[in-house]
C-alpha cells in the first residue's frame, strides 16, 4: 500500500514536505508536519482554540509543498471541504476542537457513507458548550465513536506526546487510505500545546490511494474487493462515478431498500472490525507482574505512568495499560490484562466514558475504580495512586 | 387480499425507439426520475446539459455538486462525476474539489432551501472569495421534498404548510444578495426561458470566478397548489406574463413579488481574480523570495 518517498524525490529539488531533523514543536506542529510529511495537500478548518497553531502551521506550510490552505466560514464548510478535496484527487485533513467537532459530525458521516479518505483532529479541551476553551479536557472520546448519525466504524488514534502526535498523524493518512474512512486524532490541550523534541526521520511512507483496476464502463464504484474496500475513482478521471450519503448499491445508485441498507451498513462496519488487530496500538508498561492495571489515553496515560510508578515505590504491583487506537476499542488488550489482575483503575479528564468501555471489555471480571475529573486540569500521580490503593481495598 | 406487487419503474417512451439527444449525458438506467410533473427541474436540466454540449465541454472534466431535496437529486441523474452530499454543504464540498483539482468545471446544482437556508453561510463566502464555481440555483419559492414548507425566498402572503395563514417573513431576494457577496457573474431566469437559460449558463460555464444563476420554477405539486397556481401551465403563463426580460439592472430593486411584474436577465458580469489564482499569486511570489 504504501512506498518510501525521501526529501529529495518526487516533489523535486524544492521539496519541504520532509522537514527530517530534530525539532522543539509543539503537538499541534507536530501533527501539522506529520500530515504534510505524509502527504496532506489540501487543508481547511476553521480557528478555534487550541487547535489554532495546527491550522497556522498548514497556512505557512502548504503553500511550500504545493497544497492549498484555506479558511473556511465555519467547520459545517472545513469538513464539507475536506471531503470534495479528497474527491478531488489529494489527501485531505482539518483540525478542530469541540465546539467545532460537534459541527464537523454530519460530514463525518458522509465520509463514512461515500468511504472518503481523510483526517479530522480533535484538539479537546473542556467541555461541554464553550467550557474551558484554553484548558484540557477529554470529553469528546463517546462524540468520537458515536457523534454522526446511525451506526457505523471509525478509527480514532490518541497520542500522549508531541513525538507521537507526529508519528500518529503519519499513521491516520495511511489507515484512511487503506479503509477509506476518516481517521480521527483524538489528542487534548495540554499534548497540543507542550513543547517536545520531536524528531522527524528522512523517509516518510506516503500511502497510495486503492485505484479502479477495469476501465470506466466496467466499473462499480461501490464494489469491495475481497477486503470489502472498494478502489476509489475520484473527479475526472474519466470514470463519473456517483457519489451519494444516501444507502446506495454497488453502482453507488441510491437504493431504498432495507436489505441494500443492512448490507451496505454491515459492510462499511466489517472493514474496519475484520482487521482490527492491524491497527489496534496499545503499549504495556510494568503489566508483567501487576495486581493493579491502569487503563488510561492520551495526556492521562502520561500522568498515570507517574502513578503506577509511585505505586511501585510503595510497593504494590502497578502496571499501565496505555492506548493508542481508542476506537475500536481494544477489547482483547483490556480483557486478557483483566483476566491477571485484581482491579482496573481508569484515568480519564471526563467522568467515565472509557471507563465504560473498560468495564464492557473485561466484562465485569475484577473491580474497576474510576480517576475522573471533568476538565480543566490534568491530574496528579497522587490521584492516580489513590485511585490504584481504593481498587485494591475493594478486594479485601 | 391482491398479492403485493413489486414496485415497478416502466421506461417510459413517449416516441418508440426515439432516444433524447441529451441522454448520453444522463444516467438512463436511473431514469425516470422522481420529478412531479410540471415541475421545472426537467427543464433545468436539460438547459445545463445542452449548454454543455454546445460548448463542447468534456464531460469527464465536469463535476456535478448537490445538496439536499429535489433539486439536491441532481447529481444522481448527470453521467458525469457527481456528488450528492449533505444539506446545505454542497458548495463547500464543490470549493474543496474544484483547489484539489482545479481542471474540473465544477457546477453546483442545488435549491433555494439548501443554498440560503441551511447553506446560506457558504453562498456568501464563496462569493466573497469568488470560488471558481458556478451555482445554479432552481428557485421554486418552497421545500418541495419535505411537503411544502415555508423557505427562505417565499413570497409575502404565499400559503404553505408551515405558513398556513399566509408568510409573513421578509424573503431574500437572490440576485441581490448575489451580487452584494461578490458574485461576478449573476442572473435570472424561469424555466420558461430555457433557451436564454441555457445561453446564460454557457457564459457562466466558461467565466472564471463565482457564477451564480437563480432558475424560477413551478412547483405545481407544493407550492402551486397552495397558492393557486395550480396547474404548471399557469405558473409558465404567468413567468410569460410577468417576466420583464432586461439586462443590466441593478439587482437591489430586482425583487420577485407576486402579482407584480418582475425583471429577469444578467445583473452582472464583471471578471476580478478567484480564490486560486490569488492563491497562485501568492505561492510564486513566496517561491520567488525563497526559493
């Protein structure tokens, strides 16, 4: 799917798209490097904090790689934007936060529906309305897997660092392209705004996008192949194909039926659910001989190594679970950790929406005890500590 | 009871064995289309795609973009790339497309409802910008696909079902609000006029910038009914009676009012940069100073 493109290739003698070194950014200029070292040509959002220093970085950035920028009048528009882009031939992303990511939805599912390859970032902070727009917060995790309209899959990665910010982005281009479905990066205020080394490699893969193999008069735009994706001819090129949000067929015709639905449905679902474990990234820290699991995301998981490693000095056997693919949830990363426990501990900046998922996948096996908070601030290794010392009351 | 039978879509052949010279544009297997009779999306159509005919246009470079609600089912009948999307958005997505691939004509079919209600802020973006698209709007004063609600170019007094005592909203008046956003390229036309029509959209099609015609059409089946016109017939004969044609107007004065003698033609047609080629200027002199 994917081939090396270096510095000093493809876009030739003036190309910026790979700014390989060591770098002091951000993880809101991290994630707007990543996009453009794989690929990103085309960028549309709207200004809303703290997403901003993503969209001013693309503004300066693109126009040196030969990708367009623009501003849209609102994220209804940035979103619609990004889609026709993608359409139009070229990797596409916006960033938002909140307020802007509940605009953003109805698109979402449209790039669900037509399987439009793109990526949406959601920098959150607190939450809900206007809430805490220069503070932190995690409370858009359920908005991220449920937000559009009717059921479908989506992909939504989480980074805890600006390095990973980077990295991430990188990977959302290539699962977009493989799955055809937006990818989301679901990362907060504080990893958006601290400041990191991030080192940026020389090579950066740039994935291809799945082309029609048979010419226009034999193409069915909305035919799997054997993966259940379906090549993508996009505008002018010759095949006029129709693209609608409406349940359609293998020709991409609308069809009101309810088995075309089901099964058009089950199938925008299955791509993703059948390979999974590709793409499903966690990392275990100290989980060998714990009694006690961390569950945690994003910034939390970064303030939860602190607990579990406080833990540790007072002796009780504390491990991480950090996720990075949040959705789909990892259930079999949570459940097997579950099933050698004696308590799950879950950090979160919302009150308990991963936690759900946490207590869904270990189905119930071993206590779960909750460190949330609502927005505003990360939280303390101490609390996360105190959370790891109430899970293991609850077995004695 | 009488089995059930099958919904069952007939061809239907008014000439046998008589083809439309536009049906190498159309996606025929889709035919025929959900259109009441009398209404004037048909004509619509036919009028774009004969203006892309004798412009001689490919049609491979040709992307058709719609929104939501009758006129939205425009882009399922064109044999061209096209793209029906969600309500109100279809111009974002056309200015997405057209700076992904600026090759491409990019054409927005949509109605009154999709483009200035619920998409009233892309409207006057992309003309403030001056996006290089070209908007045809098919003005038939109501939301026909939901039943016949009140939108937002209905008429003073004008009945529908969710203005059963008669509207009493200020309407906007299309080639005003074109204009004043920054559109260069605007005009009026009814379905009665397809030939100026089609004439008007092959000047759009091949301006450079914010295109913008509004298409007045009957809406015999919701709007008509309600508001005796309820024959298609007698809304043509009114546009025939009623339609001042007359280029140049000024567009503030060019208000639709019932009963009233109304102007339609070119309002403007002026040429200033579009978005991209701004953008253009923009990137060679960045290129120029750095290198």
């Amino acid at each position: 799917m994917t081939n090396k493109t270096t510095a000093r290739d493809a876009l030739g003698p003036a190309d910026k798209r790979i700014l390989a070194g060591i770098h002091f950014m951000n993880g809101d200029e991290a994630i707007a490097e990543g996009a453009i070292a794989a690929g990103c040509k085309f960028f549309a959002a709207y200004p809303i904090t703290p997403q901003s220093e993503i969209a001013e970085r693309m503004a300066r950035r693109l126009p040196q790689v030969g990708g367009v920028f623009i501003q849209m009048e609102d994220e209804l528009g940035a979103m619609a934007a990004v889609i026709g882009a993608a359409w139009g031939g070229v990797k596409a992303m916006t960033a938002t936060s909140g307020p802007g990511f509940s605009l953003m939805m109805e698109n979402i599912g449209l790039a669900v529906m037509t399987e439009t390859p793109c990526v949406v970032v959601n920098v959150q902070r607190g939450a809900p309305s206007t809430g805490l727009p220069t503070l932190v917060g995690q409370g858009d995790m359920m908005q991220a897997r449920w937000g559009s309209h009717g059921h479908y899959e989506i992909i939504a990665l989480s980074p805890w660092s600006p390095q990973e910010a980077f990295d991430l982005t990188v990977k959302a281009f290539a699962l977009s392209e493989r799955f055809r479905v937006p990818v989301l990066i679901m990362t907060d205020e504080v990893v958006g705004h601290m400041y990191e080394r991030v080192e940026i490699p020389e090579e950066v893969p740039v994935a291809q996008r799945r082309k029609p193999k048979v010419p226009p008069e034999e193409f069915l735009p909305y035919k799997p192949e054997e993966d259940l994706v379906p090549p993508m001819a996009c505008a002018g090129e010759g095949y006029r194909v129709h693209v609608t949000g409406l349940t359609h067929d293998e020709r991409g015709y609308p069809a009101m039926d309810p088995d075309t639905h089901d099964k058009l449905v089950r199938r925008l679902c299955e791509k993703i659910l059948r390979y999974r474990s590709e793409f499903t990234w966690y990392e275990e820290i100290m989980l060998e001989d714990a009694e006690v699991a961390v569950v945690s995301y994003g910034i939390s998981s970064r303030i939860a190594l602190g607990g579990v490693e406080l833990a540790r000095e007072k002796g009780i056997k504390a491990g991480l679970l950090r996720l990075i693919t949040v959705w789909p949830f990892p259930d079999e990363a949570v459940r097997r950790v579950a099933e050698r426990v004696k308590g799950l501990v879950v950090v979160e900046i919302n009150l308990g929406q991963i936690a759900r998922e946490v207590e869904r996948a270990s189905r119930g096996i071993v206590p779960i005890q909750g460190v949330f908070h609502a927005g505003g601030r990360i939280h303390t290794p101490e609390e996360v500590l105190a959370g790891i010392e109430e899970v293991l009351k609850c077995r004695q | 009871m009488p089995a059930v039978k099958p919904k069952s879509k007939p061809r239907p052949e008014v000439l046998p064995g008589v083809r439309h010279p536009m049906e190498k544009y159309l996606r025929t297997d889709r035919l025929p289309h959900i259109w009441c009779s009398g209404c004037g999306l048909g004509i619509a159509l036919s009028s774009f795609l004969y203006a892309i005919e004798e412009l001689g246009i490919d049609p491979n470079k040709v992307a058709v973009v719609s929104g939501i609600g009758c006129s939205g089912r425009f882009a399922g009948y064109v044999k061209m790339d096209s793209y029906h999307t969600t309500h109100g958005r279809a111009i974002p997505f056309a200015v997405g497309l057209k700076l992904a691939n600026p090759d491409l004509n990019v054409v927005v079919f949509s109605g009154d409802g999709d483009l200035f209600a619920i998409g009233g802020n892309h409207f006057i973006h992309a003309a403030r910008r001056n996006a290089d698209i070209t908007v045809l709007c098919v003005n038939n004063f109501n939301y026909g696909m939901t039943g016949g609600q009140l939108g937002p170019t209905t008429p003073p007094e004008a009945r529908t079902t969710t203005s059963p005592y008669g509207n009493f909203e200020h309407p906007f008046n299309l080639v005003y609000l074109a204009a004043s956003a920054g559109a260069t390229y605007v005009a009026r036309w009814t379905t009665l006029h397809a030939r100026r029509l089609k004439e008007s959209i092959k000047e759009a099609l091949q301006h450079p910038g914010f295109n913008f015609i509004e298409i007045i059409s009957p809406c015999p089946t919701n709007f008509g009914r309600r508001n005796r016109l309820r024959d298609a017939l007698d809304e043509m004969r009114y546009y025939a009676d009623k339609a001042v044609i007359q280029h140049g107007v000024d567009p503030a004065g060019a208000e639709v009012v019932p009963g009233k003698e109304f102007i339609v033609g070119k309002f403007v047609d002026v040429r200033k940069p579009t978005y991209l080629e701004l953008y253009r200027k923009k990137t060679e002199e960045l290129a120029a100073r750095f290198g």
